[in-house]
C-alpha cells in the first residue's frame, strides 16, 4: 500500500506541474469554438472547485491553472453552479491546512456575449479562512453592469476526509465534458454521460460481451522491500527540488 501511495504522489506531481500551464478556458459545450459575443463566460476563481453544473459533474472545470482562474464557456441561459471554497494555506514553513467549505449554490442567467463572475469575501489569514469554510457564501457578479446576487444554500454537505468527495443529497450524477442551459435551452445537443453510478443496465443487445476473468497476481519478489525504498527515495529528491509554490499545489491537489 505504502508503495502504491508513493508512486500515485510522484505521477501526480507530474501531472499537476504539466497542468499548470494549460489555458484557462474551458470549453462547456459540443462543437466547434464559437466567438465570445455567441457564448455566456462565467469566471471561477482558482480557491473555489466546482463541484456540478446543473446537478451533473462536469469534466474539466477543476483543473489547476497558473493564471489564478478558469473562464467557463457556456451556451447562453440559465445555470446552477455549486462550488465550495478550497485552499491550502501554511501556518508555518513545515505546517499546512486545506481549508473547506460545504457548497454553496451559484445561479448564473445570461445571454451571448455576457461576462459573469463567482465572487466571495476573500480571507487574508488562515483564521479568516477557517471562518469562512465554517460559513461560506459569495455572489454572482455581472461585469457589465456591477450587479452582484447572492449565493443560496445547496444543501450539501461536505466530507471533509482526506480524498473524500461530497455527500449530500443528489449528488450522485453522470460526468461530461458539456453542458446545456436549463430548460434544454440552445442549440447543442444534449450532454452524452461517460459514466453513471445508478445502477441501471443496458438492453441485452447492447451490453458488452464479457471479458475474460483477470489471471491471479504474481506473488510479490522478494525484492520488493528494496523497490518500494527507490520510489520513496525518488518521491523525497522530487519534493526537494520542488518550489514553495510547487510544494502548495501538490499538496492541494493532494487533499481532493
């Protein structure tokens, strides 16, 4: 198990550093890219993971980016986003926290060409953060006209464990890498789910034929002990190297 953790810390450090330098637009719906008057932008800043657009798990929107945001690209209409606050911060050069919220529900109504913004009363210390994961809220801002509307209780619970996702009500949903406005408005089509946790089964016809049961494990060589001692040497000259910011984020991506 120690072995196993330690190889998952060391590829996702190197995920996590090749990610930081994508673009921060996230394209939400199918088709070619469309110009910004034709689209709705909604901008989430980088403290707050989305947790569903419109009740469905979106691929995509919680990937770290170096700018300090993600710029969401949205079919004109009306969206419920539910995001929570989530930040590492260091209480001292050897000591961290992640600080977070339970959700909190973010509606979004806007039209092509629109430019809205996720906002909260952002905290200057780890107290003030610890406060506001206790009792987090933000606002919705239109760009063009300074209008600000609050965010609504989602009445989600998050679980606050270590790689745990959150449990609430209506939480289990399909992922996708798109998503329409409420109503079915626009003219995508609708979202193709990957994968879905309820347990419904495909017609006979179209359910795949069954695979071969896997061949029982090898047993482990003997010199596993010493392979198990690389990985973590290799982990420990990686975190070294690493920079403060580097180090922040893996252990940000770490506590998801």
């Amino acid at each position: 198990m120690a072995l196993l953790r330690s190889f998952v810390l060391i590829l996702g450090s190197a995920l996590l550093l090749a990610a930081c330098a994508r673009s921060p637009v996230v394209q939400l719906y199918d088709g070619a890219q469309k110009p910004d008057a034709q689209v709705l932008t909604v901008r989430v800043p980088s403290d707050l993971e989305v947790f569903t657009i419109n009740g469905q798990e979106i691929d995509g929107v919680n990937t770290f980016f170096s700018s300090g945001y993600k710029d969401l690209k949205l079919t004109p209409g009306r969206y419920e986003i539910v995001a929570f606050y989530k930040r590492l911060w260091d209480l001292d050069p050897d000591n961290h926290e992640v600080m977070k919220s339970d959700p909190a529900k973010f509606l979004v109504d806007g039209q092509g060409g629109e430019f809205y913004r996720l906002g909260f009363e952002r905290p200057e210390n780890a107290e003030e953060a610890r406060e506001l994961a206790d009792n987090f809220s933000g606002w919705v801002e239109n760009m063009q006209t300074g209008e600000k509307t609050p965010s609504e209780d989602s009445g989600l619970v998050l679980n606050r464990g270590l790689l745990s996702p959150i449990t609430g009500t209506d939480v289990e949903s399909a992922a996708s890498a798109s998503v329409v406005p409420q109503g079915g408005g626009g003219t995508d089509q609708p979202v193709r789910p990957r994968a879905r946790k309820a347990t419904t089964v495909a017609p006979e016809s179209e359910q795949p034929e069954a695979s071969a049961p896997a061949p029982a494990a090898a047993p482990a060589p003997a010199g596993q002990s010493a392979q198990g001692a690389s990985y973590l040497d290799t982990l420990k000259a990686q975190w070294n190297q690493a920079t403060p910011e580097e180090r922040r984020q893996f252990l940000q991506w770490l506590s998801r």
